[in-house]
C-alpha cells in the first residue's frame, strides 16, 4: 500500500493536515492583525525612543564632524602641554569655516557641556578672528583670551574627537575619560550625581517600606470588612488618588511646616515649647511623609485584590490545625499575599524612583533627586545626550531591579489586580 | 531612525496644532505675568494691528521648542525666555537675529530703540521685555527692627530666623559676596570678577553654608516663585529672597505684613525672541507684533498689572505722568520699579553670559555644597 492512500483527505481532496496548518496560519494571522496596533502603538511610544535615547547619548559625531582639520593635527599631541602652531592652525581653519556656516554657536554649546566656560571665549574668538592676520596662529588665539592659552581647555576639545562616547555615562558616575584615556573622577567638589543616585535609591526604598507598613493593615481591612464599610474605606482610600499630586503636596506643606497647623497642635497642647518647634518639612521627613501619602493607593490596590481572593477558611483552618493566630498568619496568610506584596512594592519602588516634584517641593536640601538633574539637563542645559545617558542608566537600574526580583521571588508572582 | 523620529514627532505636534494656526502665538509663564503682558501690551496690539494674538503658558526653558524644530513642525511665533536662553538658543539657531534699529521703533524723542533700552542685549536674538529683580523681603511682625542691607539679610545675631533663598546658585553666589563685602561696582562687575576665580567662588559658598547651618538662621530652598511671600506670611521664614512682583503682588494686591528691601539687589530681565520659521515668520506677522508690543507705549502697559519695570527707559515718563498707574488706581508705580533711582543704589545685573559659560559647574557645586547641609 502507497502512503498516500493512508491520508487522511478532506472532502475538497486536500490532505486535511494541511488543511489544518492553513486554517491555522489564517487564524495566527487573524490574531496578530489584532494585536498589530497596540503591538504598533508600543514600538512607537517605547521601543522607538529608548533607542533614539540610546543613540543620542553616545552619539558625539556632530563635534567631530566639525572640527575634522584640528583633530587631524591633535594626533599627534601628547595632550600634557599647549598643543603646536600647527593644530591652532588647523582649529583656525575649521572656525573659519563654522563662522561662515553660523555654526560656531552649536560648536561653542557643545564643547561648555565638555568644559565650562567655552560660550564666552568662542563669542571673544568670533569677534576678534575677523582681524586675524596670516600666521602665527597660536599666539593670535591666546592673545584673544587667557583660557585659550590654558592647556585645560585644549584636552577637553580633544576629549571631543571619538565620533561614539561613552563620557556621557561616565559623567553621570562623577567620571571622566582624560586625555590619556585613564577613567578618573571630576573634582571632589563638584561630585553631585553618585550623590543623587544614593539618594534617589534610600528616599525609594524607604518610601516602599513605609508603603508596606501601612498599606497591609489596610488592604487586610478592606478584604475582610462587610461589603458597606469596605466600600467607605475604599472611596478613603481613593479620593486622594483623585486628588491632584500639588494640591496633595502643598496641604502636606501647610500641615508639617514649623509654624504649620501640627505643630501648632503640638505646642498647644504642650508637647513641644513655641520656640522648640521641630522641623518636619524641607528636609528628609516632608519627602517621606508627602511620598508615602502620595504612593500608597498604589500599595493598597494590589494588596487588597490579592487579599479578597484569599478564603477566610484557610486561616480558619490554620487555627484548627493548632497554629496560634501569629503562626497561622506567618504560615498561611502571609505567604498567599507575596503575588500582591510583590506588585505593590515594585510598583511604588518604580514610581519613587523616577518622583521629582514633590521632594523638590518639600525636601529642601535634600530634595534635590536624579530626575532632577535629568529635567535640568532637558530644559536648562539642552545637553540631551547627558540627559538621555542618565535617563537610560535610571532605566537600567529599574530593569536591574526587576531583573532581581525574579530571581527572587519570580515575576509569574506579581498579581496587579 | 532619524527620519522615522522627525516624522512621529511631527506627526504628534500636527495633532496639537489647533484651530487658531492663523493666530501668532506668543509663549509665556502663566498666571499673574501673561496676564500682565496680554492686558497691557498683547490685546492693545493685537486690536491694533489686526493680527489674532494667542497666548500659550510654558513652563520655561527650550526644549519645547527645539523639539518642535527637530520635528519640522513649529507651531511658537514669539517666546518670552530668560537671559541665558536667548544665547543659547541663538547659539543653537532656533531665533531669528534681529537688526535692532531696523526691526524695533525708536522712542518718542526719536532716541533709536537700541539706545533706549537700559543695557544692550545678551544675544542679537533677544528684545527685552520687562525688568524684575532679586531683592529680598521680610515679614514686619516676626522681624523685630529694620533690615536696610543686604548684610542683614546674613546677620543672624541682629536678625534671628530662618531665610528662604532660590534652590540654584543663580544670583545667591552674587548676594553673598555683596553681603561678604564686596562692592558690586558698576553693574555688579566686581562681583563677577571674583565669581571667575575658585576663591570667589568659595568664599560665596561658605558664606551660604555659614547662613544654612547657623543654629539661629537656617535656610528653605524656594522653587517656585509663589512661595518666598508665602513662606514669609505663614511666618515659616523672617527673611526671603524672591522676585520683587510676587512681593508686591503680596504687599499691595493683598496687604500682607511684608516690606522689600533693595539694597544689593539682582537686577534681571526677560526677553522676548521670534522663532525662526515658526508659522508667521514668513509673512511678517510675528515681527510686526513684537515690534509693536516692545514699543513706548505699549511697554508701559504691562506695569500697570505688575511691578516689572518696562526695559524702554522712554516708557518710564509715560508711567510718571499717569500715576497712579497701578490697576487699583491709588497706588504710584514708577517708585516700585526695580529700576528706579532710589531702588538701584547698589545693585547688580544679573550677567547672563557669566551663567551660560559657567551655569553648569557652579551648579554642581552648589548641589553638592547643599548635600553636605
């Protein structure tokens, strides 16, 4: 007998496996058309601009492009002393060039992000090299200004020539590449961002505790209530949720400052002298208090749809196995609510981290986070790139996090509601 | 990929381009000052002139805009933008370069525009608008005597409390050193002249630290420009530096207990600029209306609403024949002007290049100074 004979045929004489495939195929079409928008809409909003961003951040090819003839003659330059006649010259050339296509401007905004105080004596050099005479270059430049005869200045537009770089994310560390490729850190008076980053990462941290605390009494409440009560709790629950984020943060400022409405409490019923009044506002404490507020709803939400599937039974049955409240709570309440634990803290953790204006608002010194920076770097500076590398290197660090977390617990654990 | 972005951000900017894309849209910070601007100069000009004029709040800074030109679809006529941001954004090529004498109306007298305005400008982009200060302002019931200088805004065994000051360095490095006993000079020269070397620089944030630290000052970092008056009347700080309108705003508009003081005060100024190609550059309609909103007259306008000085000084001798100028039609504007005479008698110009070339290092420098509080 042939195998033929052996297939199984549909009617239409087609072998119905393969029948089989095509309606499948048409069916996985079917479901990926489906989908394709959001799949589209994802590309668009998400994938696409992480990728710009990382592009942008390591992208350093407009200076080099620029400045094509100095680079050409730094090659040789050891970078310890004032480079030669012949790469002023050269770098003369290239300016002359930038003057006649109005791109000096971009040239002299680019390089104060490398160094400070390039805008100026880019401006000075503009003015004067219109009165340049033919050769001797180097003295004619210096003369224009002191910092052009500071070797400084000169490293730093050498540090410029790699067309990709990864200095934007060293900056972002408090660290730079020097001339002779050594990473070193900047100043000890100027290292703000590993301060930022420490920062940023204990006010999350401490504000995911405080969210735990006191979102698990809550959502335990919530779940176990008669449906009237939960419901009133809930709306308690929400309404500041639905309350705008500076309205929140502007009442905790009239409630906590010194001469707020607690602490006039406080005084008046004499637990702390008027002139003894402790400062629970623009500093550390506001962040936390007005954060943990702020957060919370996205604790309690979480926590209380893992909660409600929870059967009372189970602890009841806890209880009658010989457990006291405490053990039948650890053994078999507790463990059933690590999905909600999980989503909750990761959610708040992920929120806090990325929060800026509310501890700007109330954190005084301290308030000054990351995001900040980025924000600064966005809008003041217009250096995108270093705003790009740290907003990339935030993000890695909340992958990271994640990343953690399931090796930990494991991510089919997180149940969001 | 570059493309592919142009054309999703244009894609994004066509979606917010509203009705109105006949209209010139000119961009400020909201609240009481767009107020100002669109009653004292932009409704006259615009009734004037014939030309719609719409007026969009920003929250500052120029990454709308260069967003909006990386995108191909600009949508801003006319930007009302701080010092720095008219050099950088020059720099960058996102304003049009005006040819002052040609682009603006000289004053009555026939003075030509760029001899009328109190001091030249930062960058061939800009036109100056109004002129506002950094002075500081305490509140009379919580201060007991006179605060006059701005030493004593640093004295705290004279002046006991707590101080609210800007959370960046931006003019506080200034103050110290003038509090510290340098003499500004002419616009503020001498100051700056320390501010370039390292030691200036300390001596300015040890000075700060000395206030923050000190267990009889104290210091609150204000961020908005709302909050040194309020922090003042809520009796959080006795002293806070601040912008002179906000205090005024409070002062008369509202008649809280504070008092400004203009000893060594910070004279600042806003600018207006036109964006290059934005959509009525081509036809002329976004420069006719600068023109005419940065005129004599209509400069005067805008202080009547709020106490910035315009920057034409021809502007002032219109005020002082119609005083009472302030809307409440009692009080006499021309003695609130940052710039008048009994006001300026040490001050300094807030020098917008010194920031550009410097304003990230000594921003960081000053945030780490703040973490180590």
């Amino acid at each position: 007998m042939s195998s033929e004979t052996n297939k199984i045929l549909t009617t239409d004489g087609i072998p119905l496996e393969v029948s089989l495939k095509r309606s499948e195929r048409k069916n996985k079409i079917k479901a990926f058309l489906l989908v394709a928008p959001l799949l589209l809409f994802l590309i668009i909003t998400y994938i696409f601009p992480i990728g710009s961003m990382l592009t942008r951040s390591i992208d350093d090819k407009m200076v080099t492009e620029m400045l094509p003839k100095t680079y050409k003659a730094m090659e040789t330059w050891d970078g310890k002393e004032l480079p030669s006649e012949e790469v002023f010259e050269a770098f003369y050339f290239d300016f002359r060039n930038l003057v006649e296509e109005k791109r000096e401007g971009k040239l002299s905004t680019q390089l104060n992000y490398t160094k400070n105080g390039f805008k100026s004596i880019i401006k000075k050099l503009r003015r004067k090299s219109k009165s340049f005479e033919e050769g001797n270059y180097k003295e004619q430049i210096m003369a224009v200004h002191k910092r052009w005869a500071d070797v400084e200045y000169w490293q730093a537009i050498k540090r410029r020539a790699p067309a990709y770089t990864t200095q934007k994310y060293l900056k972002g560390m408090d660290m730079y590449k020097n001339e002779s490729g050594e990473i070193v850190s900047v100043d000890e008076d100027r290292r703000i961002h590993r301060v930022l980053w420490l920062r940023t990462l204990e006010i999350a941290f401490f504000v995911t505790l405080f969210c735990f605390l006191m979102a698990y009494p809550i959502a335990h409440l919530l779940a176990t209530l008669p449906m009237k009560y939960s419901n009133l709790l809930m709306i308690c629950v929400l309404l500041p949720f639905w309350t705008s984020l500076l309205v929140r943060t502007a009442s905790w400022m009239i409630l906590l400052q010194q001469q707020g409405m607690v602490n006039d409490f406080f005084v008046w019923i004499g637990l702390v002298g008027d002139d003894n009044r402790p400062e629970m506002m623009f500093n550390k404490t506001g962040s936390y208090v007005a954060m943990t507020q702020i957060l919370l709803p996205f604790m309690v939400l979480p926590l209380y749809s893992v909660m409600k599937t929870i059967s009372p039974s189970l602890m009841r049955a806890g209880k009658s196995l010989g457990g006291t409240p405490l053990v039948a709570f650890w053994k078999v309440y507790f463990p059933l609510t690590i999905p909600g634990i999980g989503a909750g803290c990761l959610l708040v953790f992920i929120l806090a981290i990325g929060y800026y204006i509310t501890p700007a608002l109330v954190g005084g010194a301290s308030g000054t986070l990351i995001s900040n920076q980025i924000a600064f770097h966005m809008k003041s500076t217009l250096d995108w790139s270093f705003a790009s590398a740290m907003g990339l290197m935030l993000l890695t660090g909340v992958l990271a996090i994640y990343w953690v977390y399931n090796k930990i617990v494991g991510v089919d654990n997180i149940k969001l509601g | 990929m570059k493309t592919i972005s142009k054309l999703l951000l244009a894609i994004s900017f066509a979606i917010s381009v509203t009705t109105s894309a006949f209209a010139v849209t000119a961009v400020s910070w909201g609240g009481a000052y767009t107020e100002s601007q669109k009653l004292g100069y932009g409704d006259p000009t615009a009734k004037a002139l014939g030309i719609e004029i719409n007026w969009v709040d920003y929250s500052g800074g120029l990454s709308e805009i260069k967003a909006q030109k990386e995108a191909g679809a600009i949508t801003w006529d006319i930007i009302d933008v701080f010092a720095m941001d008219t050099i950088n954004g020059c720099d960058e090529g996102l304003f049009v370069e005006f040819d002052f004498d040609k682009d603006f109306p000289p004053a009555p007298d026939g003075t030509p525009a760029s001899k009328d305005f109190f001091t030249a400008m930062p960058s061939k982009c800009a036109v100056g608008n109004i002129l506002y200060s950094w002075n500081y302002a305490y509140n009379t019931n919580n201060v007991k005597g006179t605060p006059k200088t701005i030493k004593d805004f640093f004295n705290t065994e004279k002046f006991p409390g707590k101080r609210a000051i800007y959370k960046g360095a931006l003019t506080n490095l200034e103050i110290a050193l003038a509090a510290d006993g340098i003499k500004p000079g002419k616009g503020g020269a001498k100051i700056y002249k320390a501010l370039e070397t390292e030691k200036g620089v300390n001596r300015a944030m040890d000075k700060i630290k000395a206030l923050c630290t000190d267990p009889n000052g104290g210091c609150v970092f204000w961020s908005a420009g709302a909050q040194p008056p309020e922090l003042l009347v809520s009796g959080e700080v006795v002293m806070a530096t601040g912008w002179n309108g906000r205090f005024f705003g409070a002062e008369v508009g509202e008649g809280a207990p504070i008092k400004q003081v203009w000893d060594g005060q910070g004279l600042d100024y806003e600018y207006f600029v036109q964006v290059k190609g934005g959509p009525n550059d081509a036809n002329g309609k976004a420069k006719k209306a600068l023109a005419m909103m940065t005129s004599t007259e209509m400069l005067a306008g805008s202080a009547k609403y709020i106490a910035y000085a315009p920057w034409r000084k021809s502007s002032i001798a219109i005020m002082e024949a119609g005083e009472p100028w302030y809307k409440d039609g009692k009080t006499n504007m021309v003695p609130q002007m940052p710039t008048a005479p009994q006001n300026t008698k040490n001050y300094f110009l807030v020098d917008p290049v010194f920031w550009a070339d410097n304003g990230t290092e000594l921003g960081e420098k000053w945030e780490a100074m703040k973490a180590g509080l």
